[in-house]
C-alpha cells in the first residue's frame, strides 16, 4: 500500500502525494529545475545541498540508476518531488531503481504533486522553504520547518568540500598544466573537463589558504561552483584577491561570484534562481548565443563592478551578469556551468580557453623564477 507524504511550504501551502525513497522527515530550500533528463547528475551535484529538488519534468526515474553519473559520492538534494515516478525502469545501463537509490542514501521522495503548479508559485512568490514528510501530520511538520528556517543561512560550501587533497591527472599523452581546484562543491564533470584538456588536477579544500596554495605552485587556479551564499566566503575571496594577477584564475558559479566580490562587486539572491539545463546566454563580445546549464540562487550585481572588470556574458530572460573578465589580468570568470551534465555541452570550450590562458601566461613569466614565490 502507497504511504501518504506531504511537501509544506513555510507560508502553509500543503501539497499531498505519494511515498517514495526514504521514510523520513527533511526540510530545506524548495527549488525546481527545468532539466527534462539527469536526476541522478542533478541528486549529486553539491550545488543542490540543503535543497529540496523539483522536477518540472513529468516523468522521472524511467532509466532507473547507473554507476557512472554520480557527480559527487553523496546525494546532495535533501529531498525529491516529482509529479510522476517510474518505478520499472528500462536501461542498459540501469543497475538500481530511483526509489531504492533514494532510500539507500536517507532521501525521501514525494510523488503525485502537479510540479508545473508549485512552480509557477515559486515563480509568483519567490524560493521558500518546505519540509517533505511521511511521518509527521502537516500542521507538525509545519511547527517543524519554522524552527529551521535559519538553516539557508548556513555557509554550505563548507560542508561539501573535499576533506583532503587528492590529484587527478591529466588524460591525455602529454600533461601540459598544474591547476589548482578550490572545492566549493565541485563536480567530477569539471574534473574530468580538465583532464582531458590536458591538466594535472589538485584538488583542495575550501578552507585551503594562499600559503598552501603558493607551495602547489600551480599554472592556473579554479574556483568551483557550490551551494549557499557567496557572502560567507570572506576569507576565500581573500584569497582570490592576492591570486589575481599573479596566476590565471577561473571561476564557475559560486566561484564566479566569490571572484566578482573579491574584485570590488557585490551579489544579491534571486526571486527564484536559475536551474535547469536550457538557460539562453549571450556572448557580448561576439553576439553568439549559448544554451547553458545553470544552478544557483546568488548572482552578480553587474552595476557594482568597478573600473576594468567587463561583463562578457549576459542571460537572456533575465539580463542578469553570466561572465566577466579583467582588461588586465588573466580572468575567466562565468555563473553558468560550462560542463553541463545534465545539459547542453555549448560551453565546454572555456575549460580550453582556461588552458590558453596558462599558457599565454606561461610565456609572459620570467622563466628564472616560475613558481608564485614572489607573492
């Protein structure tokens, strides 16, 4: 027999549907995404960390689970809400279904709901808060979540990075660059990205500082993306302010935004924020419109930029700041995700162009000295 579960929004807002995944309570920032394939991408991707995920497509789990997508070790959603849920999934890839993934991670999921209709509220009013339930009755559930509203306000970036360094080579016949990743929450995709390119990969913390950075002596540092507001991470914007100029930089998504404030901008949230896989951005310089994959709820306020920062990219539903770059300093700096998964791949050319900028640096450097011990 089908359990009842309940999803309730902090301003009371009740919706009933069906059980699925973990039996259990959770609470968190209700979210939905546009993607129309990729759960298992989006269920993983430490973006989604303290979240709860809405589907906008009506059918999900028909190709079950695979042991290759994950795009971190944990399901980083704190919960699932889907209108329709595959139970029987057909793939040749599928080893597990949905619901058994869910409940071997503690994620519950809640089916039957009309997503189009909760988005298009998320939409009216703004993100808010939910707690999805099975065990508890809505008016408790409720009482519940209103004690947890602070929990958005937690620096999240801290709780899904790397505990340790670790170091991914380069996939190709000749390793040409050392890159340095600051883990926000990054994605094995970006990983992957860079490697291919070319790249010897340290990751390393969030927490990690200049002084352990200048002993990697890397060619170029990336800033990954990851979940929470960008305000939380003084310390690495710091850090990102005495890197610049020094070293190429490259920031995705959060790391886009930690850059812009370590510059001299300012970022503020969005009424509902840019998820899915099917964002429209422009190219300034060239005109040349991408299809991009996006997940965030901060953005750059493109007025506070100072002198010498230029806006590159912009986003065509909402002319908010999708790119910077420096008219001095070698900087790739953009708010959507460059290597999709899920999504459309039109972007993967700025983890080639970060390599070029390595090195052009690399031929402008005194080769006596190629190391960062100077600064």
């Amino acid at each position: 027999m089908t359990k009842k579960a309940y999803l309730i929004l902090e301003d009371g807002t009740t919706y009933e549907g069906e059980s699925f995944g973990a039996d259990t309570t959770t609470y968190g920032e209700v979210v939905f995404d546009t993607s129309m394939t990729g759960y298992q991408e989006m269920l993983t991707d430490p973006s989604f960390r303290g979240q709860l995920l809405v589907l906008t497509y009506p059918l999900v789990g028909n190709y079950g689970i695979n042991p290759i997508d994950d795009e971190s070790p944990h399901v980083q959603a704190r919960g699932l809400v889907v209108r329709e849920h595959c139970a029987t999934p057909s793939h040749f890839q599928s080893v597990q279904t949905l619901d058994s993934y869910l409940s071997t991670h503690g994620i519950p999921g809640i089916a039957g709901l009309d997503t189009r209709a909760l988005t298009r509220k998320l939409r009216a009013a703004g993100v808010m808060m939910g707690v999805l339930t099975s065990d508890l009755l809505p008016e408790d559930a409720l009482r519940e979540l209103r004690s947890t509203l602070a929990y958005g306000q937690m620096p999240l970036a801290h709780e899904v990075s790397t505990d340790s360094e670790r170091v991914a080579t380069a996939t190709t016949p000749d390793e040409a660059y050392h890159v340095v990743l600051v883990d926000c929450g990054v994605k094995q995709s970006i990983i992957r990205h860079l490697t291919a390119a070319g790249c010897r990969v340290t990751v390393v913390p969030v927490s990690a500082g200049l002084d352990r950075i200048r002993e990697l002596s890397p060619d170029g540092v990336l800033l990954s993306p990851g979940p929470g507001d960008p305000a939380h991470l003084t310390d690495l914007e710091e850090v990102m302010r005495q890197l610049l100029g020094r070293v190429p930089l490259m920031g995705v998504c959060l790391g886009h935004q930690v850059i812009a404030r370590a510059l001299g901008g300012q970022t503020f949230k969005l009424k509902f924020g840019h998820h899915g896989g099917n964002h429209p951005v422009r190219d300034v310089h060239t005109g040349r419109v991408y299809i991009t994959t996006q997940n965030h709820g901060y953005a750059v306020a493109g007025e506070t930029l100072p002198q010498g920062i230029a806006i590159s990219h912009v986003n065509l539903n909402d002319g908010t700041v999708e790119g910077i770059t420096h008219e001095e300093y070698p900087l790739i700096s953009i708010q959507y995700h460059a290597e999709g998964t899920p999504g459309p791949l039109d972007s993967t050319y700025l983890f080639h162009q970060f390599v070029d900028l390595m090195n052009e640096n690399s031929t402008r450097r005194n080769r006596v000295d190629s190391t960062l011990r100077d600064y």
